[in-house]
C-alpha cells in the first residue's frame, strides 16, 4: 500500500486549483531493492493553453476540485498497490521503492 505524501512545504508545489501537490509513496521492502524506483506518472496532467486548463479545471476562483487531475482535494490517504506496483513476476520490482 502506498502513503500520500504532501508538498505543503514547497510553495511552488501546487495543482491548478492551489491545493499543494501531492504523491503517493512506498520505500523498498528490502535492502537490496534499496535503489531500485518504480516510477509512475499518469497521464493527461498537462495543460496547453490558460483555456485549456480552464475547460478542465475551472477557474482559480471556481475550481472543479472533484477532477484528481486539477486537485489534491479529496485524495485518499492510501493506494493500493496494483499493476506494475504489485508484479506476480518479477520479486525486485515489488519490492522497490515506489512513487506514483
């Protein structure tokens, strides 16, 4: 299971709608999976052009806070871990740290 992780700290750090940035994260399971990373970094998150952004996420005054992609809000503080996070086959990719 990964934890949500919170960027409050970094002010530059935020989502369209202001809420801070946040990721979820798991370290290794064991010392020799210690540097190996599991990266995932889901699509569609990007905006380009102000009118696009604004056609997804509202405007800062109005944000649509219940799209994951335009806010933090009402994230959960866990994630299960499935897919490339959770492998049948391969013990070392299960075992790395993991950020999605």
């Amino acid at each position: 299971q990964l934890q949500l992780q919170d960027l409050s700290g970094y002010e530059n750090a935020v989502c369209t709608d202001g809420s801070p940035a946040k990721f979820y994260y798991r370290p290794a399971q064991t010392a020799e999976s210690s540097n190996v990373w599991v990266v995932y970094l889901q699509g569609g998150g990007w905006c380009h052009s102000e009118l696009s952004c604004m056609w997804r996420c509202g405007h800062p005054s109005n944000p649509k806070v219940a799209n994951p992609m335009c806010s933090s809000f009402g994230l959960s503080r866990h994630r299960r871990a499935q897919g490339i996070f959770n492998p049948t086959d391969s013990t070392r990719l299960r075992n790395a740290n993991q950020v999605y």
